[in-house]
C-alpha cells in the first residue's frame, strides 16, 4: 500500500519548498512553500491534503535521502510565530507502556496495591477505544512547549542545564492546523522523539510536568491519509559511532490501549487547543524506552529513530546548555 508523505524542504540560499513523497519517488510541488499554507488551501478549497498536494505543479524530482543527509529537511510543521504551534502529548496509551513506567514508581507500592501509573493504564485498556459515538477514558495528558522547543530531523537536543537526564521517548506524533471555525483538522502523523527527563520524574511522578519541558523533534516525513494501524520501528543510541542500544517498538491503533479518536477528543475538547489559525502537535506515547534498561544516556549520544512506511528517520545529537543565572526583578 502506497502511503504519501509531504516534506518541508529549505535550499542552502534560504527558499523554502514542499516535497511530494510516493513509494521511493518525490518531488517538489510549486506554488507552495510550507505544509501549514497547503493545508490552509486544503481547508478553505473543502478537499483532502492529498488533493490540494496533487493539485500543486510538479517541480524537479528529489533525491530526499540525500537532502536529509546535507541537512536540509526541515520538520514538516512549523509557523512563522513559534508561539501558535503548541506542542503536547499523552502518556500510558500503549500496550505494555506501564512496565517502564511502574518500574519507576513501584518503590510506592505496596503488596497488592497497584501505583497510579498501573490504575491509569488499565483504565485506559478498559475504556480508551469506545464505541463510535460514546466519550472514552481520558488519557494522562502533558504539555511541552510551543514551536520554539521543536528541533529539526537532525538537529541537537540541547537539554537545560539543571536537567538531571536526557532520554529518547520514539513515537508517533498527529499533526494539527486549526480552521478559521475552530475545527481541528488531523494533516497527518509523523514519527518523533519525545525527549524528556526520566530521572527527574523517577524521583516523583508528580514532577512528570516538570520532566517533558523539554525540546522534541519530528522526522521529515508527514505521512498524510488514512494512517496503518499497526507500525514497527526501531529506536537506538550511537556513542561515538556505535550503536550502544538498540530495540524494536511498535505502534499505531493497534498496539494502543487508546484509539486517536479518543486521545484527540480529550485534547481539543478544551476551547483554547481550538483557537484558529494554531498547529498542534501532539505525541501519542511509547512503550519503549531505553532509561527502562539501565542506559545512563551522555552529551555526544546521537538519538536516531526509524519506522516504517517512513522512510527517513530522525536523528538527534545530545548537548547541554549552559547554566545561566535567572532572577525575578520586583517593578
């Protein structure tokens, strides 16, 4: 089965483009330079992103792979204002994505008495596919950032200087463009590496909100239509050019206890996640994790997480900033 995929594309003089992406086939669209304009073409024409995308001229054929590898794909969502692009997700929607967590919250167990995690995972296996028509169980829900905290398919993570971890989270991500009447419009899934600070939230779950301030990163690929349920990836670390850990992770519908009708009801139920004009981006969870095996992760360790029917994968090196002295002055 064919599955398109849209691309973001910025030439070495700064000019923007959109790749159409087919099979092993891509090439430029003209008269379009950003996924989020085709989209809005797309919305206001009342026709799929795939139409508008077919509709656009045909430019050159690209070679993506190499165009990943000089470092020139963007992410495929941005906006101009970084501010309008809200970046969130939910956590405990996999099949098996409470062992890793429990591991960390056990030590408040006691006997028979199951953590919150465990209580929120099975809530969710029970009722986080309901019926067409019924309201589910809500999911964990977490913020993360605006665009600002978005990172391109190569680029560092750069995590704070008082984070105590830096750790990979491989995942699907929906990608959303609200219309001018306040409806969310699903452009599509990428894959991502939900980067977030798994000691810190070890010490007390209740910092989890604390623990996914963090950057993140999509790969170059939007894979537009209708998604496949089931999607098998693979999620390593590289230490000076070895592979240090490496391990398959599944996703899509079909290894969630949530279906993404659900976790995007519960998301854009709020008024203000349905204010015009705004992308969301919103990663669906994992169950695979490599802080889950012991790995203490360092600066120079390079993310790289792949998935198919993508084709590139994304690839993040690990930096720490700086410490800086932040004070609050009394006007």
């Amino acid at each position: 089965m064919t599955f398109l995929r849209l691309l973001q594309h910025r030439a070495p003089d700064g000019t923007r483009s959109v790749i159409l992406a087919e099979d092993d086939a891509a090439h430029f669209l003209t008269g379009v330079t950003s996924v989020r304009e085709l989209a809005q073409r797309a919305i206001a024409a009342g026709e799929t992103l795939e139409v508008a995308a077919r509709g656009c001229g045909t430019g050159d054929a690209v070679d993506i792979a190499a165009e990943f590898a000089a470092g020139r794909l963007l992410a495929p969502i941005d906006h101009e204002d970084s501010a309008h692009v809200l970046m969130t997700g939910t956590g405990l929607t996999h099949l098996g994505s409470a062992e890793g967590r429990d591991k960390m919250h056990q030590a408040a167990a006691a006997g028979e008495k199951l953590t919150d995690s465990m209580r929120m995972f099975m809530e969710g296996l029970e009722g986080g596919k309901p019926a067409p028509g019924e309201t589910g169980q809500q999911p964990e829900w977490f913020y993360k950032g605006d665009g600002s905290q978005l990172v391109g398919p190569t680029d560092p993570f750069t995590m704070p200087s008082f984070a105590q971890d830096g750790g990979e989270e491989p995942e699907l991500a929906g990608i959303y463009l609200i219309g001018d009447d306040g409806t969310p419009y699903r452009l599509g899934l990428a894959i991502a590496n939900e980067f977030s600070d798994h000691i810190t939230e070890r010490h007390n779950y209740l910092w989890l909100a604390h623990s996914k301030l963090r950057q993140a990163s999509l790969g170059p690929e939007l894979m537009i239509g209708t998604p496949p349920s089931h999607i098998e990836g693979s999620s390593k670390i590289l230490r000076d050019g070895k592979v240090i850990w490496e391990k398959p992770f599944l996703s899509g519908e079909a290894n969630m206890s949530h279906s993404f009708d659900n976790l995007e009801h519960h998301h854009f139920k709020y008024d203000l996640f349905r204010r015009p004009g705004d992308v969301h981006v919103h990663f669906f969870g994992t169950a695979t994790l490599s802080f889950s095996d012991g790995i203490e992760t360092r600066e120079g360790d390079v993310f790289e997480i792949s998935a198919s029917p993508f084709t590139l994968p994304v690839a993040n090196p690990l930096t720490r900033a700086p410490a800086q002295a932040v004070a609050v002055k009394v006007l």
